[in-house]
C-alpha cells in the first residue's frame, strides 16, 4: 500500500524584518503583501493542488492558532497547531513528525515541510518537484531537499552544496549546508556551479527524519515519540507545553541537516522568491517612473530608487530622495536606506528597551 503524503507548513515566525507593517500579533505569512491573498493562505492554495485538505496541517505559535483558523476556515480546526512556546524548527519538526505518526498510524507516512511565506508563481512546477522528493524518500530512504538555482551572488540565503549525482534520479548527494555567507563567498558559489539556494523546503518519510533525530538529537526524537502517544489524549495541550519546556531551543539545520550523510537534494523547477525583508517589493510590484516601486497613496519628486508603502490613506510624498525605503502605518513610519532593511532587527530591540514604545511591536 502506498504511503500517505501529508504537508506541514511551519508559520510560527514573527515576521521582523517587515516591521512595522508586521507585528507580534499580525505577522508576515498573515500579511497581504501581494494580491488579495496572505502569504499563508497562496501556501495552502497551492497545495490544495497536491493534497487534500486533511492532510494539510499547519504548526504556528499558539496565538496565532485562531486567526489562520479564521484565514483558512475550509482547513479541519484540529490540523492547525500551536506551539506554546518559541523553540525554533527543530522542535516544531519533531511535533509535526509526531502528528503525522498519530495521524497515518505508520512511520511510513510521507511528510513535506514548508515554509508559510514564499512567493511562487509556477505552481504547477512546484506540484511536479514535490511529487518528485516525496518520490525519492520511498525509494532512496533519504531526507530530500529543494534548492534552488541562484541568479545573483545573495548574502541573504544559506546555500547547500552538491556532491555526486544519483543515477536516473535528477537528484545529488547533499556534501554540506552552508550558512549564509558573505558577499566574495557568494560570488565563489555562484561561479562554481555547484551550489544551490537552501530554499527551506524538505520531503522525508516519518521514519527517516525520526532515525536522524535518533542519532543526531535524540533529545527530539523523544519529544516526537511522547507527541505521536498523546495525540489523541484529553491533556494533549498540558503535555505538549511540558515537553516544549524542556525542549532545545535549536534549528533543524544545526541539530540534523548539517550532521546527516543521508539527504539528497532535486533543483526547483519553479521560481522562488522567500521575500525576507521590504526590497523583495521589486520582484512582485511594478516600478513606476527612475525605478521607484509605490504601494498605496504616495508623491514623489525627483526621487529614484525608491521604495514606499503606505497602507492607508495618509499621504507619503518625498523629494529628491534617492535609494529609500519608507514604510508607513497607521501609528509608525519607518525610513531608511535600502541597503539597511537587514538592520531592523536591530532597531526593534532598541525599541523595546524604551517603555513607551512597547506599543508599536
């Protein structure tokens, strides 16, 4: 019998870096950037192409359980999950590989892991290269990644580098993940050839990623065993805050990607866009007059380069500007260079130092 395929769409994140229009309580993958849809429901549109709607589930911090049930009311209430405390992706991966046990009854399942807040037009190629990893971890037995082809040298993403190819499979051995590097390394990358966007997306069967947590975290493998057995407890919710209490706070990346010799990596076939900060505007949205990208109800003069988004009816207007981003909500406005937007992180711990401002995160 084949094995059941089920997809796990993580969306816990917090959404800093388009701060301010994003916040603790209305996080990116919420946010309709684009269209008339949130980042999070395109993600489970499009994989209502692969799967049915029982076997989406998706794992997020536990305030935000209610307003992706009420984004996406055609998902069963019981296949949004919330975590009851931040403890990065590996935690979250080892809850979801449990529920997915509980669920199919066999380690056998298929599971896929997705991030919640990618950009992905093709999605007919993303249908094909997910059929094609869930493919692979039946007959290879192996954790399976998509990376994805870079276009330009990007500090911005971690890359993972390709080893040997598998035979007739379109697949190679995965040497290593590399973090995110800086400009010179990336520019190394791009001119080997032999180096791939980590594009966040895997494919594995419940028992490989379990055999991995075993020898490499098996901290985590214990936590999903003690999950998959109380899934369907009346005390689900104490028991699950008891283990995240005692859970690592650590990333699947460093607790199994870069420990395993067992994952293989396929290259997308579709076009991918993670939109990690405010510039990911210019692959999405037109740029009218000297490059200038505008959302909403701005002027600008003798301006170029610019990007401005103000949601509402206030009026932005700018002059002589040149290689800005401005943002501007209803109680924040939030100016600076376009080369800075990775600072913002920054700027919201300074933030939240001062009392009075504790409102605006």
């Amino acid at each position: 019998m084949e094995s059941l395929v089920f997809a796990v769409v993580m969306a816990g994140g917090k959404g800093e870096r388009f701060w301010p229009l994003s916040r603790e309580k209305r996080p990116k993958q919420m946010l309709n950037l684009f269209g008339e849809m949130s980042l999070i429901e395109q993600t489970v549109m499009r994989l209502q192409l692969l799967l049915p709607l029982e076997r989406i589930l998706i794992v997020t911090n536990r305030n935000y359980v209610e307003q992706i049930r009420n984004l996406l009311p055609q998902l069963p209430a019981q296949n949004v999950i919330g975590e009851p405390m931040g403890r990065d992706t590996a935690p979250c991966v080892a809850l979801a590989a449990g529920i997915v046990k509980a669920r199919a009854g066999s380690r056998d399942a298929v599971m896929l892991l997705l991030p919640s807040d990618h950009c992905i037009v093709n999605v007919n190629a993303l249908i094909r290269d997910l059929r094609t990893a869930s493919e692979l971890t039946r007959i290879s037995d192996s954790i399976v990644t998509i990376g994805i082809k870079p276009d330009f040298p990007s500090p911005d993403y971690g890359y993972i580098e390709c080893g040997e190819p598998i035979g007739g499979t379109g697949a190679f051995r995965v040497r290593r993940f590399r973090e995110k590097p800086d400009r010179n390394t990336a520019e190394e990358f791009l001119r080997s050839g032999n180096f791939l966007w980590n594009s966040g997306m895997f494919a594995w069967r419940v028992s490989t990623i379990l055999s991995e947590m075993e020898k490499n975290a098996p901290e985590l493998a214990e936590l999903a065993d003690h999950i998959s057995d109380a899934a369907d407890r009346a005390d689900f919710s104490e028991l699950l805050r008891r283990e995240y209490e005692n859970a690592p706070k650590i990333s699947i990346d460093y607790a199994v990607m870069e420990k395993s010799s067992n994952i293989l990596v396929i290259s997308a076939t579709f076009d991918w866009d993670d939109i990690g900060n405010w510039t990911a505007l210019r692959n999405h949205l037109p740029a009218e007059e000297a490059n200038n990208i505008v959302h909403g109800n701005a002027e600008l003069l003798g301006c170029r380069d610019c990007i401005v988004y103000s949601d509402g009816d206030h009026l932005v207007s700018g002059i002589d500007l040149d290689g800005l981003v401005i943002i501007r909500t209803e109680d924040v406005t939030l100016v600076c260079k376009d080369t800075s937007t990775a600072r913002i992180k920054e700027l919201l711990k300074k933030i939240s130092l001062k009392e009075k401002f504790l409102k605006h995160l």
